[in-house]
C-alpha cells in the first residue's frame, strides 16, 4: 500500500496522464480522417453520395432528395435533352463555335449553362430515366467534343443539383479555387474516369489567389511583428513599461520585488536544468581522453568551472529556500515543470521548416518524439512521488524537532 | 460629467485623437477586446465597466484549451479564476483581491491589472501566436506545447485512503496500452502525409515549399471549408495589423496609464493575509527545492573528487617541467577559453533556453535532395537531438526510480529486511 495522500496525488497525475494522452489520440484521429479522406476520390462539393464513375450507377442516385428537380427544371431538362439528341447527330462536326451557339440556348436561370453537365442530366429527371441507357453512350461522346467548350472559367452551376461526373469541373464553379491547366486537365479526363484522385492529379491543383495573397500578408506581418520586438527594448516605450512597473509596485506599499510562486518554481526549474546540463558536462570532460598537456590543463580548467558553477547555483538554491519556506501555491491544478525550450520572450511564430526525405525518415522522428513525451512523463511521475515522500519527511523531521 | 465626452488627458501629446486610435488598436489585437469607451469609464471608475473587463482578463488569463469550456462560465467564476491566475504571477497590489465577487466594481483596478500584464510581456502578439491558424502540416520538434498543457484538471477518483498499489499498476498499464496506440496512429498519419506530399509536387506558389499541405489540400478539396480557412486567416490579419498599429503608439497608452495610477488612492499597507495553503502542495514545494538542492550536491561532490584526481595528476606532471614564457600565455588563452564556454553554457540555462535546441512547431516539407540548405531543420538534425533526450531521459528514470526505492525504504521505517519493488516500467 501507498500512504494516502502520496497516492491520490498518484492516482491524480495518472488519471491526467491518461486524459492527455486520449486528447492526443482524439487530434490524431481526426487528422487520420482528414488525411484518408484526401487521398482517396474526391467527391463534388454538393456533398451528395460518392460519385458514380459508372454509367449504370448513376440510376440508384435518382431519387437522392437534393436534387429533386422542380417543373421548370423539368421542363428545361426536356429541352436539353432535345438539344443533346441533335448534338448527338452532330458529333462529327466539332467545331466549337457550334457547341458555343448551343450553350447560351440552353441557358436559364436555375440551370447549368454547361455542356458538360449533360453527363448527369439523363439521371435527374426520373421520367427520363428509361433514355438514360440510350443516352449514356452519346453522352460520353458529348464529353469529348465538349470538352474545349469547358474553358469558360466561370459557370453557373445548380447548388442542388451539382452531380459533375467530372469532379475537377465542379471546382471550376466555386469562385476561387481551379486548376492551373483546364484543358490539359479535361482532355485527360475522357479516358480515364471521370474521378479526381489525388494520386493521379495532385500536382495540377492550384491555390486560390485570394487565399495566397492572404497567406503572403499573413507571413509578412508576422516577420513585421518579430522584428518589431527587439527595437523595443531601447526605446522610450520600453523605458515607460518599467516606471509603469516600478510604479504599481511601490503604490502597493509591499515591500521590493517578491518571488511569485511561479517564479520561485521557475528558478528551480532552471537550477535542475543547470544541474543535467553540468552533469552532461562533466561526462563529457571525463570520457574524452587527452592527447597533450594542452587538452589535459583544459579538461582540468572547465571541471573546476563546473564546480565553481555548481556551489553557485547550490547557493542560489539555498537562498530561495530561506526566503520561502513554504511556497503558496495557486489554488487549483499543480503545474508542471517550466519547459527546457526558451519561453514566451522568444519568436513567437515564425514559419520554421523542417525538411524530411522519406517516409521512414518522418515515421523515426515522430516516434522518436512521442517515446521522448512518454519517457518525460514517466520522470515526472517518478518526481511526484519522490517529491511526496521527501517533503513528508521534511516536514515530519521539522514538526517533530 | 460633461467631460464625459472629452478625452482630457495631458499627456496625449500627439493628439487628442491617437489615444483612443491606440486603444482601438489595443483592442482589436486581444480576443474579446472591449470598445475603447470601457477603458476611458475605466479610469473615472465606473462600475458598469467593470464585467467587460473582468471578462477580458479571464480570457486572457485562462489556459488556451480551455476556451470552449470556459466560455459559459459564470462571472463569479472568472472573478475568482482570473483573482487567483494574478496572485499566482505575482501581482503586486492587494486591492485586486478584495473586489467584489460578483464582478460589479473595481474597474479602474481591473484596469491596472490588464497593463501590469501588458507591461510584463508582449501579450497581444503571443494570443495571437496561439490561435495562429496553421497552414503547414506542423510537427512540434520539442515537447514544450505538451508540458505547458494544463495538468490533471479534478481528480477524477478521490480515493478515500489510501489507495490499492494494483489501481496504480492498472492505470499505468491503461496509460501504456494508450502510448502504443497513439504510437500506431501516428506512423498511418504520417505515411498519409508523406503520399498526400509527394502527389502535390510542384504545385505551390512559394518555391520553397514546393508541395501542399493537408490544411491547403483539403481547402481545395472543400471549397467551403476553404472560405472558413481564409476568413480565419483574414481575421488574424487584422488582428496583427491592429497589434502592428499597437506597437507603434503605445507610448501614448504608457504615458495615459501613469495618470491612471496616479488616480488612485495609496494603498493603506494593511497587514496582508497570508494566501493559504495547502499542505500538500507546500510539501510539494519543499520537495522540490529539496531534491534539486541533493541533487546538485551529489553533483558538487562529484566535480569535487575528479578535479581533485586531475589536479594532483597535473601538478604531478608539470611540477616536473619549468615555467616558461610562452607557457603562462598559452595557459591564459586557455583560461579564457574555457571562461567563455561556461559562460555560454550559464547562459543557456539562465536564459530558459536548452544549448540550441530546435523549438517550437516547424512545418514539414519533403525534399529529397540532398543540398545544404543551411537555414532549414533537417529531419535528421532532430532525430539525432531526439535520441540523445531519449538516452538522457533513460537515464534520468533510472536514477530517479533508484532514489524513489531509497525513499520508500526510509519511508516503511525501521524495518531493515523489508525491500520496496516498485511497478515494473517498461
């Protein structure tokens, strides 16, 4: 058995270990998601069921209530399809002045000025689809011929209805987002199926300008707001911050600057992080055999500096623990120890790379990294639980003294 | 009161109009920023500025992570959070802590507060670093983001005595199994990341990226989402430009606020009650000193003996030889050496910075080829700083566990023969 209070603290810090770690698992899945999702076939923006590539499915789709179509629809669906019958008719004559002459006949209101949504209109209008098998094949030859027809960057698509085979036209509708290369896309897209997959055509996507003129502003103010923060520690804003300070302090009446709780647990932190780093030191200086009497005075030098350091931080030590003898806490959750990286004085964001080679070389590394967050959590249980223990006999040693 | 409508302050000597352009500023920069009219009633103490105020510290205050949470607080709640969250960093005045609980007086005080926390740190641009919205596929190099989270929030068992070692163990063995799985987790993410890099090659506008990045492809993938992303960004846009426009008057603010002290009444030098505490935590506080300070001595006494060896293995070697010219002023240039390693190393613990570690979260960029790109993390850099934490943190454990079987020991008594084994740790 554990003494009791040392335990609940225990049970306390597992219990958040626990929930830290479901936490991390939580974000992990959620980008596991995200990343799956991507890098499978991307379904249109009308987030309606996954993108049939063949014909035949398309006929299980039709009763999908988003695109219920209404009578006007119905009606202009029934003229589009008499246009396409005699597009059929004229397949052999490609020319695109003659496809460009259809679209604005068929433009309308609610409805698709493109030719290319003829793929999917056989399937909207249930009374139609007993022509969809007749017009499944003339409709992928439309696509051939109607593909130059799609460089228009802009069409009007129905929100409802947008049921684009071609799922790399769908994001031409929205404002914004495209593809680099239309054509060169389109033109490809005949022959393979009409999905877009990330694998096949990543490297034709393009961002959007609106989204990278605001990430270029945004890194742009950023490295405005870093460089910023030096100039301010010689001029006189700098100068008033500290009388402002000095100020509220002496209005307080309290007497000189007091540690704050935090601050004294910082300054432990820190003299911790002086004692591994010393240590590491003096490893370092001990296992590394001298050549000459010049490496062998430098090895003796720099220990007797680690040791000269070493009473110094002890004495440092000594003088935080005159001055609290004990250390009131904040009411509420016990805090960590203050990380060995630098604080909040530093950068605060700027965009830092980090460049990898391969698919192994990232997996070592972020292993690597979770088994470091790991073992640090185990230290710190391991403190917990000395830190109880040492302080109980401390305060036993001095009740009972 | 019919200066109400009237800044009147002396010290704006810029202007009376770049004042409230400051605080304007000044308020854009922080979530939650209150209108620029709250600060002025501020200063003349007026109630009914207060809760907005109260409101403003709490959230700059609070933890990140506890945004969503905290949002539906009550005022009491925040009065008390953000009362404690002050004291705890040290704020000096003592009327802070006898405003009223329900958050109704005290502005000018509250006031106060807020530039003592400004004056202290550069506040706006660090909530701003915190809710930055992420464009890259980001990877923390360090654990300090997982160290700075908030710890066990309520203990979820209060167990009443003492607690069965075999809850412990489970829980352990709980945690153990949840490191695996995340482990696992982890590898998928990030052979899905590496794909989704390599099918986006050669398809972003900055060339030093070079390829997408998940947040940027499936902004492409969902448009919508994408409109959401950009206004997020946009939004933090106007935050920096506001905090731009904040550094670049502020003086003003400063020169105001010291008008604002000046208002107050001196703080009679009461006898302050002592904040309590609780026993276990100044145990805890104790402890802590108390192992840092052991540990530094076994450290001293170390140092100790193997300079004493070195010393006497030196003078017993040199004592033979002379003493010439050119060896004191090698032995100076030495000297000097060796001064300025320990003091860089000083310097690394004392300004809280590790001997150049990477920090903070870079954003992944995969580039085969092998050029020397100075300015840039390379994965291998990191895995190297990585396994030499992981070596030392082993060893840390180690020790660790051996002095906690030590203390047991002394712990259980005066019973010689009774040897404490701790739960196996993997």
């Amino acid at each position: 058995m554990l003494p009791a209070d040392c335990s609940r603290r225990l049970v306390a810090e597992l219990q958040g270990a626990l929930d830290a770690c479901a936490e991390r698992q939580l974000q992990l899945e959620q980008s596991l998601r995200v990343s799956r999702r991507l890098l499978r076939t991307w379904e249109p923006a009308g987030t309606l069921a996954p993108e049939a590539r063949l014909e035949p499915e398309t006929k299980e789709e039709d009763h999908s209530p988003a695109c219920t179509p209404g009578p006007q629809d119905l009606k202009e669906l029934e003229l589009l399809t008499q246009a396409l019958k005699k597009a059929v008719l004229a397949r052999k004559v490609t020319s695109k002045a003659g496809e460009r002459a259809k679209a604005p006949s068929l433009k309308s209101g609610s409805f698709a000025t493109s030719p290319g949504m003829t793929a999917s209109t056989p399937s909207w209008a249930p009374g139609q689809a007993g022509s969809c098998a007749s017009e499944a094949k003339p409709t992928r030859g439309i696509r051939q011929t109607t593909v130059p027809a799609k460089g228009h960057p802009e069409r009007r698509l129905p929100s409802a209805g947008n049921r684009a085979r071609v799922g790399v036209g769908a994001r031409a509708t929205r404002p914004g987002p495209g593809l680099r290369d239309q054509h060169v896309a389109l033109s490809a897209a005949p022959e393979a199926p009409e999905s877009f997959t990330l694998k096949e055509k990543g490297s034709l996507l393009q961002l959007p300008t609106a989204f990278r003129k605001a990430a270029s502003q945004n890194s742009r103010l950023w490295a405005q707001l870093t460089s910023a923060q030096p100039r301010d520690s010689t001029n006189a804003t700098a100068a008033a911050k500290t009388y402002f300070l000095q100020q509220m302090q002496t209005a307080s009446g309290r007497p000189g600057p007091v540690l704050s709780a935090a601050e004294v647990e910082a300054e432990v932190g820190r003299l911790q992080e002086a004692c591994s780093l010393l240590r590491l030191h003096m490893k370092e200086e001990l296992s590394a055999a001298p050549t000459d009497w010049t490496q062998e005075y430098r090895c003796l030098l720099t220990l007797e500096g680690l040791q000269a350091i070493a009473g110094q931080c002890l004495h440092r030590l000594q003088e935080l623990h005159a001055e609290q003898p004990v250390a009131p806490c904040p009411v509420g959750r016990p805090s960590r120890a203050p990380p060995p990286c630098g604080g909040g004085a530093g950068p605060f964001w700027s965009p830092q790379l980090l460049l990898y080679s391969s698919t192994q070389e990232l997996q070592t590394l972020a292993a690597l990294r979770l088994r470091v967050a790991m073992l640090d959590q185990q230290v710190h249980l391991e403190k917990v639980l000395l830190e109880q223990e040492v302080g109980r006999l401390l305060l036993n040693g001095r009740t009972a003294g | 009161m019919g200066r109400r409508r009237r800044l009147v302050d002396p010290a704006a000597e810029a202007g009376a109009g770049a004042l409230p352009k400051v605080i304007a500023a000044l308020s854009r920069s922080l979530p939650a920023g209150p209108s620029p009219e709250i600060f002025r009633r501020a200063k003349f103490d007026r109630p009914e500025a207060a809760p907005a105020l109260w409101q403003l510290l709490f959230r700059l205050l609070s933890p990140r992570s506890a945004d969503g949470a905290s949002a539906s607080l009550a005022l009491e709640a925040q009065v008390c959070l953000v009362k404690s969250a002050l004291r705890s960093q040290g704020y000096p005045r003592l009327v802070l802590a006898q405003l009223p609980e329900d958050g109704s007086r005290g502005s000018r005080e509250l006031l106060l507060a807020l530039s003592w926390l400004l004056a202290r740190g550069p506040l706006p641009e660090q909530l701003l670093a915190q809710a930055h919205v992420q464009l890259g596929d980001e990877i923390p190099v360090c654990e300090c983001e997982a160290l700075a989270s908030p710890g066990p929030r309520v203990p979820h068992v209060e167990a009443e005595g003492p607690v069965d070692i075999r809850c412990v163990q489970w829980l352990m063995g709980r945690l153990r199994f949840r490191w695996r799985c995340l482990i696992a987790s982890q590898q998928e993410q990030c052979t899905l990341l590496s794909k989704i890099h390599l099918y986006t090659r050669g398809c972003h506008s900055d060339q030093r990226l070079g390829h997408l990045s998940v947040a940027e492809t499936e902004m492409l993938r969902d448009p919508e989402g994408g409109q959401q992303l950009l206004r997020r960004l946009e939004r933090e846009n106007t935050g920096l430009e506001a905090a731009l426009e904040w550094r670049r008057g502020e003086l003003v603010f400063w020169r105001w606020m010291d008008t604002v002290l000046g208002a107050c009444p001196p703080e009679a030098p009461a006898a302050a009650t002592q904040p309590t505490f609780l026993p276990r935590i100044a145990e805890r506080g104790l402890g802590r000193l108390e192992l840092a300070a052991r540990e530094l001595r076994a450290l001293q006494e170390e140092l100790c003996e193997a300079t004493g060896r070195r010393r006497a293995a030196w003078e017993a070697r040199v004592g033979g030889q002379g003493r010439g010219p050119q060896w004191s002023s090698a032995r100076q240039a030495l000297q000097k050496a060796v001064e300025q390693e320990l003091a860089a190393l000083r310097w690394a613990w004392e300004q809280d910075r590790g001997p150049a570690r990477p920090h903070g979260p870079h954003r992944l960029v995969r580039c085969e080829d092998e050029a020397p790109g100075g300015q840039h993390l390379r994965a291998a850099e990191v895995i190297q700083a990585l396994r030499s934490q992981e070596a030392c943190l082993e060893a840390a454990l180690r020790r660790l566990q051996g002095q906690c079987r030590q203390e047991l020991a002394r712990l259980a008594g005066a019973l010689p023969g009774l040897i404490w084994i701790l739960p196996p740790r993997c």
